[in-house]
C-alpha cells in the first residue's frame, strides 16, 4: 500500500502466485477480509520461483500425493521437474 507507505514484507514484489490459484476467505469481518492462496498453488509457486530454497518440500509434497495437479502445474508452469527428482543429496 504504497499510498500510506505500508510494506507487508520486504520481498512481496517477488511473489508470484501462478494462475488458476484460488482462495478462500479465512476470516471476514467489517474492515477486513483475509484470503488465503490454497496449498497447491503455494507449492507450484515455490517450485517454479524458488526451486533450491524449497526442494526438500516440493519433494515431500510430491510423495504425499496429496495434491493430485502439483506435478502437472509445476511442469505448465515452466518449472523444472527433474531438478526435484535428483538425488536430495545435490
């Protein structure tokens, strides 16, 4: 919010939220509505945009299969699914 020069965090400019994300509305009130970008959408964004920071968990996500479209939207996306089938010792 640049007009009151409020900064959420210093490397929101860097955020990528990859499309077809969705929210949901996790509190609503008068003034206020928080949203929260669903799990999936988290990890194809850390997959795609910070691959080494967050390897360890794209790779537990992956082995959950928990989330069934993970694997397709990182590679839709332009991430690099070989990186994460690499040794974890790389």
């Amino acid at each position: 919010m640049p007009k009151y020069g409020l900064v959420f965090d210093d490397d929101s400019r860097l955020i990528w939220i990859p499309p077809e994300s969705k929210f949901e509305t996790f509190c609503d009130l008068r003034f206020v509505r928080v949203k929260l970008l669903d799990a999936e959408s988290a990890l194809v964004s850390k997959a795609v945009k910070a691959p080494k920071k967050n390897k360890l968990l794209v790779v537990e996500a992956i082995a959950s299969e928990k989330f069934s479209g993970l694997v397709e939207r990182i590679k839709k996306n332009g991430g690099d699914l070989n990186y994460f089938l690499e040794d974890a010792n790389d």
